[in-house]
C-alpha cells in the first residue's frame, strides 16, 4: 500500500469525524502558536538589549572594586579592600596604550530644581572622556574641561532635563540647583533614546567629578571608573593592560584581582544569559502545553481505534497487513499534528506581529523556532500515535469483527 | 477467554473442488465459525492441513496470512461490514488497496465491473446508509469479488435479509457459481442449503454429513414463486 494512498484514508477518516479532528489539532496549536510567540518575545528583547548596548558603544570597559568574599558570603561594599583613586584615571590616561579615553563615574541621586520645575535625575559625576566612552555628542554650548572646569559649579544636561526645567527657555547660561548647590548649564546634549535596561539616556546631568567629589560629600568615592578601548578587538589587551596599571601603582602582591574589569563584550553576555534564562523558561511552559496537546491525541486516537475495531477487523479480513494498519493510524496522528503544527505557526507569527505592533515588545521570530516546532510536531505525533497505532495493528481480525 | 482448551473441530477432512457450490451447515456450537475462520486463513488449525490453491497455509506467518486473504478469499459477512460514510464503490475497492500490483485506474475499473456483475452500477455512489440491507449485501459481494479470489466465503450472508431478499441475493451467488466461482457458504437455514450442489453438515466439531445435492433448487424460480410483495418495492 503506498503511502499516498495511505494519506488519502488518513485524510478521509480524519474529515469524517471533522469536530474531533478540529478539537485535537486545537491543542497541537495553541502549543506551537504559544512556542513561537514566546521564543519571538525571548529572542526580541535579547536582540534589542544587543543593539542598545552596541549603541552605548562596543568598546567601553567598566572598572570596579572586586568585593570581598569570605566563605561564600558577599561582603558590604565598604569592607572592600581597595578603592579607586583620582591618581589611577590620571594614571590610566597618561599610561595605557590600549584605550583613548577614561573617566570616573560617581552618581548621586536627587532633584534638580530650576524655579517650579524640577526632574529627578541622578548627577554623574565623570571628565569630559566620558562623551566619548557613552557616545554623546553636545548639541549646544560646550563640555567642560577636566584641568580648566576643575571643582568649578558647572553642569552639561540632557534632553529630557531640558524639557522638564526649560520648557521654553535656552538653558545655556542658566543655573539648577542640585542639593542646593547651584550648578550652571554650560551645554546640551544631543538625544540619544533610552538604554540598555529601558532607561532615559537622556535624563542626564554631568558635572565634573572632582565638583562632586569636592561639594557633595567628603565621603565620596570613586565607585566605577569606564575606560575605551582603542577599537574593536583591543578589549581584551586593555582589560590586561589596565590591570597591569592598577596592580602596580599598588605593588599589588596578592593572587586575587583587585577590581573587576568587564568589557562591553562581557556585559552583554551577563545580560543575554538573564534574557536567555527567561527564554528558557518562556519555552518550557509553552513546551508543556504542547504535550498537553500530544496527550490530547494519544487520547483521540485511543478512541479511535477503539470506536474502528470493527474496520479494522474488516480490513484485515481482506488482506490488510499489520503494518498497514499501523501505518493507517499513525499516519492519523502525524496529520493532525503537523496539521496543528503549521496552523500553530501561522498564529504564532501573526500573534508576534501583533504583539509588536499593538504593544510596542520587540520580537524576532526565529526561523529556528519554527523549523524546530514543526519538528516537534512530527515528533508527537509518532510518539503519540505509536501505541494507539500498534494496539490498532495487533488486533485479532476474528474478534475485531466480532467487536460490537 | 478461558484457559480450558476448547477443540471446536477435531478430525474433521474434506476436500471442496474447483466451481464448487458448498454450504457448511450445522447448529451453533457444531464448529462452524472455526470452520470458516480457518478456510479464511483468519486463523489457523492447531494441527492437520489446509491447502488453499495448492498452498499450505497451516505453517503460515500472521503478514503471509494477510497476503493471502487479500489475494485468494473474498468474505461476505451476515452484518455486511461495510464501512460506514464511504461510498459504495469505495467499500468495493478497498481490497484492492492492500495489493500494491494493482494501479489507482485498475482499482476503479474493476470495483465497476463487480458492481455491475451484483447489479448496482446505479447506486455506485451511495453510501451504505442510503441503501437497503440486499443493496448493501450486493456491495458486500462485489467487494469479495473484486481481487477475483479462489473462493468466496459467505458468513450467514442471508442471515440479516427477509426470505425475498435471500432469494435475490442466492440468486446472485447461484449465477457467480456458473460463471465458475467457487463458493463456500455457511448457514443455518435448510431451505438455503438447497440451492448449493453439496451440504457439508457439522455436529460437535465432527462432519456429520457430507452429501451431494441431486436436486439443485434455482433461487430465480423460487423468487418468482414468492407471492408478490404487498409493500411499495424498495428500489
């Protein structure tokens, strides 16, 4: 018996019970439509996490004190053995080959206030490298000077806080007040949209960091200073180079590192493999209701063969083989599985389409997603089908007939 | 589903020639099933010989069985069985699809010549439900008749039909036994037993008696002698 034939009375008997068949490929489609979507929303916030990270710049490098560990237990970040100092970017600038640019980065949180208005944006303090490093570009006036600006009462804002406390005025020349400290606005930033982890990267204010270092707090210290490796490829050269700085200004004798230094690279992956993680998850449960599914066809074509002993009977009274029949039923259930499958796909795309326009998500429908529940589907429906199908096979034809 | 054994048949040996018309009679109990389970090569002796068209079937595997069935047996069975929402000439092709020899064209060429030998290429595209239990009996037929078998075995195939419509269907069997079939009809009804050429009548397993029919009665005639029906005909 060929196959097409066999297709052909898999086709017939799966329209004749039209209802049961719609009702068993329900379920193989909601668990690939719900596969797909789900992988399309993990893959699309993993890809726009990429961009956006590439977008804050390939190159830069993140320096940080390594905290302390003692037996497994993170220690507060004040025990920490080492901190960085004003002397290791001075250092860092004059003696690295391997990156451009460095900076510090000391944030504090609070209002900026201009008359009524006020934006809650935190104050970075960093040096003028640090445009370089995150990309940004002034769009009016000019970024102040590490040497000239030194400790002096000047600030560079961002669009959003141009909105929020210049409505309608040119802010070039104007003063905020930041923890009552009058700060003067001596540049704009161009937009740059928001980052990696959804924030605005231009509610922003930069002052020189000695100014905060010198007027916000005595205690203040550097906590995070970023660097720029010379280009692409180099960032593994620098990290090295850097740490060569570091633990010699040091003397540094010890096995363990004094700070950790993540390359842009690095960062991405720290990220990815969060995102990853909840793909994984997302996929899981969506695979879950595809088994459901699969279940939901073991049962069906239980019934089925039950209901069809009688023909079976018959047809194995006129010359069906056992294998014939076997093939009969399972070729049933991979039809209504991958009949399923393709229907489930086709939701599936459609609902991460919609997903994407209505809800603004960012998703990717992956090819590989859909080769691999079309797959699936096949899969579930021999391994499904398999036991219904020989059960069908190994009938005695006298007491099939006999079935009543 | 006991564990006892049961020997339905026991010693029983008897030869059906070629172009025989042979009913099997006999009470229920007597071994008929098994009888005819056996001459279908559904199930095989547990001991002794059956030779189909000069074969030994008795050493057969279940698939060599099916091969068998599918080329050599047509079966007409008491309740048709034919399968329900399929056309009437797809019920008579379905044998056929278990013999990958014979092409799609082949297939329908020859469910139509059966069909037409039982009298239904009118109704060759009803289902069984749209027709009535002698038109259903008839597709019944053409279906056994299509793979052109060695022998065609009847199973009670009067057994659901009222005496006129037994008649009609004797009728067809008597004319397949002229054009040279062989035929092997099991039955309890004695007056059915009288248009065969031979009566092999079983009792407890044993063949009781095995005799000649002299005196062949022709279903045509015994139709025609029927009073005429007084209900509308169901054509």
């Amino acid at each position: 018996m060929s196959i097409f034939t066999l297709v052909k009375i898999a086709v017939r008997a799966l329209f004749r019970n039209r209802m049961r068949t719609f009702l068993s490929v329900l379920g193989i489609v909601i668990g690939v439509a719900a596969v797909i979507t789900m992988v399309a929303m993990g893959e699309g916030s993993k890809k726009s996490i990429k961009e956006q990270m590439t977008a804050m710049g390939t190159n830069a490098i993140t320096i940080m004190p390594n905290q302390s560990r003692r037996g497994g237990v993170q220690m507060d970040a004040s025990s920490s053995t080492e901190t960085l100092e004003e002397e290791d970017v001075i250092a860092l600038r004059k003696e690295a080959t391997y990156i451009d640019a460095v900076s510090p980065l000391i944030s504090v949180g609070g209002q900026a206030i201009v008359g009524n208005n006020n934006s809650p944006t935190s104050l970075s303090g960093v040096s003028a490298d640090y445009l370089k490093i995150r990309n940004y570009e002034i769009a009016d006036g000019v970024m102040f000077d590490d040497e000239a600006d030194r400790m002096a009462k000047v600030c560079v804002i961002g669009q959003t806080v141009v909105k929020n406390l210049f409505p309608d005025t040119d802010p070039i020349g104007k003063t905020i007040r930041y923890k009552s400290i009058p700060l003067k606005v001596i540049g704009t930033l161009k937009t740059k949209g928001s980052g990696d982890f959804g924030q605005d990267q231009d509610d922003v204010i930069f002052t020189p960091y000695q100014t905060v270092m010198k007027r916000f707090g005595s205690t203040i210290k550097i906590r995070q200073v970023l660097a720029n490796s010379i280009g692409e490829g180099y960032a593994e050269k620098a990290t090295e180079e850097i740490m060569g700085i570091l633990k010699e200004r040091r003397n540094w004798t010890k096995p363990t590192d004094p700070f950790r230094v993540f390359t842009q690279e690095e960062m991405i992956q720290m990220v990815t493999s969060t995102s990853d993680m909840l793909s994984l998850v997302l996929t899981a449960i969506a695979g879950i209701s595809l088994l459901v599914g699969g279940i939901g066809i073991m049962n069906i074509m239980y019934v089925s063969v039950t209901e069809r002993t009688k023909e079976i009977g018959l047809r194995m009274a006129i010359g069906a083989r056992g294998r014939d029949i076997l093939l009969q039923f399972l070729i049933e259930s991979i039809l209504i599985s991958l009949l399923g499958g393709a229907i489930g796909i086709g939701i599936g795309i459609a609902a991460s389409e919609i997903v994407k326009n209505v809800m603004n998500w960012p998703m990717s429908v992956s090819v590989t997603s859909i080769v691999v529940s079309f797959g699936v589907c096949f899969a579930t429906g021999v391994f499904f089908g398999w036991y219904p199908a020989r059960k069908a096979s190994r009938l005695d034809p006298i007491e099939a007939l006999r079935f009543e | 589903m006991g564990t006892e054994t049961v020997h339905a048949l026991r010693g029983v040996s008897f030869d059906i020639h070629n172009g025989e018309f042979v009913t099997i009679m006999g009470t229920s109990g007597s071994g008929k099933s098994t009888m005819l389970n056996i001459l279908g090569c559904m199930d095989r002796p547990t001991s002794g010989h059956y030779i189909l068209d000069g074969e030994h079937t008795e050493k057969l595997k279940r698939d060599a069985l099916a091969k068998i069935r599918s080329q050599k047996i047509g079966f007409v069975f008491q309740s048709y069985n034919l399968l329900s929402r399929t056309s009437a000439i797809e019920n008579v092709e379905l044998p056929l699809l278990y013999n990958p020899a014979i092409s799609a064209a082949e297939r329908h060429h020859r469910a139509v010549e059966a069909l037409k030998r039982v009298g239904l290429e009118g109704r060759m595209n009803h289902l069984p439900n749209q027709l009535s239990g002698g038109q259903q009996q008839r597709v019944a037929i053409a279906r056994a008749l299509v793979n052109d078998p060695v022998v065609i075995l009847a199973d009670e195939a009067t057994g659901n039909l009222d005496t006129r419509t037994s008649y009609e269907i004797m009728m067809i069997f008597q004319e397949l036994n002229r054009q040279g079939k062989t035929i092997a009809f099991v039955t309890h009804e004695p007056d059915i037993a009288t248009f065969s050429s031979r009566t092999i009548t079983l009792r407890d397993g044993l063949v009781k008696k095995d005799v000649i029919n002299t005196s062949v009665q022709d279903a045509k005639a015994a139709l025609e002698a029927l009073p005429p029906p007084e209900v509308f005909d169901e054509e």
